[in-house]
C-alpha cells in the first residue's frame, strides 16, 4: 500500500475529473483519494466529483493493488501537472 499527500494544481470540473478517471481505470490497483473526512474512488467520475477538489486542496492518496508503485507515480503526476490551459 502506498500512501501520500499532493496539493491539487487545477480545480477537478467534470473534464479534468473524467480525464483523471479515463488514466487511473487503466490500472489494477485500488485508488482513494481523501480530502479532509471525505474520501472517494479514484476511478468514478461522480466520486471523484463529489469530493468537490479545488486548486490548493491538499489531497491523500492512497494506493493498494499490484500496480501500486506505478500507478502512484501516474496519479501523482496527473494531479500536479495540468493537461490544458484552460483546466
């Protein structure tokens, strides 16, 4: 299981979170995100969306599953470096 905390670059609106969501689905293991005592699915679009993330929020991220090591690297990466300006 890998654990770590990342401060969210973007606001996830619905593109963001379904692009996030369309990378994490590739990988087996399990992903929760966790903003404050709220936690959520990293590979569902309406869970992801319902933690209502915002640009600053300090977000955890936990990680459990085969892939666990390569699949933190990506969620990591996806949330610290934005994919369109207009994100």
């Amino acid at each position: 299981m890998f654990i770590q905390e990342v401060i969210l670059k973007y606001n996830f609106h619905a593109r963001p979170c379904a692009y996030f969501v369309n990378q994490t689905s590739k990988f087996g293991a399990n992903i929760t995100i966790v903003r404050g005592n709220k936690s959520g699915n990293g590979k569902s679009v309406i869970s992801v969306m319902m933690l209502e993330l915002a640009k600053g929020d300090k977000v955890r991220i936990v990680i459990d599953g085969n892939d666990e090591k390569e699949a933190m690297r990506k969620v990591v990466y996806l949330i610290e470096n934005p994919l369109e300006k207009d994100w």
